[in-house]
C-alpha cells in the first residue's frame, strides 16, 4: 500500500508504559495494512481537542497527505485544552486534589459544565471530521474506555466511528467500561501496567481496527 498510516490521540494511541522494544497499535497496525509509513502523533495526558493541534501540525509537516489513513482516539471528554495569554496550550483534566488555586480546580469550578463537555465534544469532531474531508483524509475514529459518547449532533459522520461509536476499546479488552478504575489494573491485557495496554493489549487494538478498515479503505 502506498500510503501512510497516523495516529492521534491520547496516551493510549501514543504507547504509554510500553517498554523500548515494544510498540503501540497504530505500529502493528501500519504492517498489518502493508502502509508505506506510520506516525504517531499522540500525545500523553491531552484532550479531544489537541488532536486538532495534532493534525494541524502533521499537515504541516507533510507535503501531501491525501488518502493517508487516519486513526483518531477519543478519549475522556472532561478534559479541556485551554490557550493563556502567551498564546500557550494548556491542558486540564478533572483532579478532585487540586489546590483551590490552581487553574483545574478554577476552571472545573466556573466553567465546566456537562452541557459544555458534551458541546465541546461536538465541535471537536465536527472540525477533525472537517479537517480531514478537506486535507482528504480517509479518517477513522474509535472510543477509548469512556462509554456512551454522546454523537448525536447535526452533521457528524457516525459512520466513521467503529460500531458507530457504541463500542470503547476498553472492551476489546474484555474491561467493562462502566466498572473501568475497578478492572483496569487487573486485566491481563494491561498488567504490568497501571493503566495502559500492554503490548498484548496493544495487538488486540491492532486487529481490531484491521478488521475493521482493511475493506473500507481506498
């Protein structure tokens, strides 16, 4: 296949606690697919809306990405990207032992509210959706561990969500999304990790996804 294989998301996507010679799915991914290339363009730790950070930079980056293959990861839409006023991203994430002065516990106090988390997941993958019908992309989305993503809005593709988004990778590794802090550490698809797939974990992700794509693919 003459094409590139990428990946956005979260800590997930980007490998975290694997070891130096392991690799995350989107590696076994890009082989399975025959890809001419893979990217990882994840980044630990961020929110939905930093993937339009990170296909903004990866658009940059390459001199032509029409039909390369994208797999984006949606994570917990609690968290939020704020830019300061040195034009800095910041990310947020719900932390019940913030300092009362800290810009987590102020912007989860002020400003969040589940009507806001459910808007600003919306938006975000209206725009990733956008994003990549004008750089002509052949874009796919998958849920993490978060269950019951709200996608019912006006002019998002569900189509492009693995079971239209009514399965979470969680899942795939037999953890109950719903019980997910109680199994997660305790899935032989995670351990020795705290809260990451292992390597085996990884795998499954792969091919999943594989069987998934492979016929939709141009």
């Amino acid at each position: 296949m003459n094409r590139s294989l990428v990946t956005f998301g979260d800590s997930w996507p980007a490998g975290s606690e694997l070891t130096s010679d392991q690799h995350p799915f989107g590696y076994t991914l890009a082989k399975l697919l025959d890809a001419s290339a893979y990217s990882n363009c994840a980044v630990p730790a961020t929110s939905n809306e930093h993937m339009l950070l990170q296909l903004g930079e990866y658009a940059r980056q390459q001199r032509n990405i029409e039909n390369h293959i994208a797999v984006f990861f949606i994570t917990y839409p609690g968290r939020s990207c704020l830019i300061d006023y040195q034009g800095n991203f910041l990310e947020v994430r719900p932390d019940a032992n913030a300092d009362k002065n800290s810009r987590e516990y102020l912007y989860f106090k002020y400003f969040h509210t589940p009507a806001q988390e459910k808007f600003k997941t919306h938006q975000t993958i209206l725009a990733l959706q956008r994003m990549s019908a004008e750089l002509k992309l052949q874009d796919f989305y998958i849920v993490g561990w978060v269950p019951d993503i709200d996608l019912d809005w006006p002019g998002i593709d569900k189509n492009k969500f693995y079971n239209y988004g009514q399965t979470t990778c969680a899942e795939w590794l037999d953890i109950d999304p719903y019980n997910f802090e109680e199994e997660i550490r305790s899935s032989p698809f995670v351990r020795p990790n705290h809260c990451h797939p292992n390597q085996q974990g990884h795998e499954i992700i792969a091919h999943k996804l594989y069987d998934w794509i492979k016929d939709k693919i141009v």
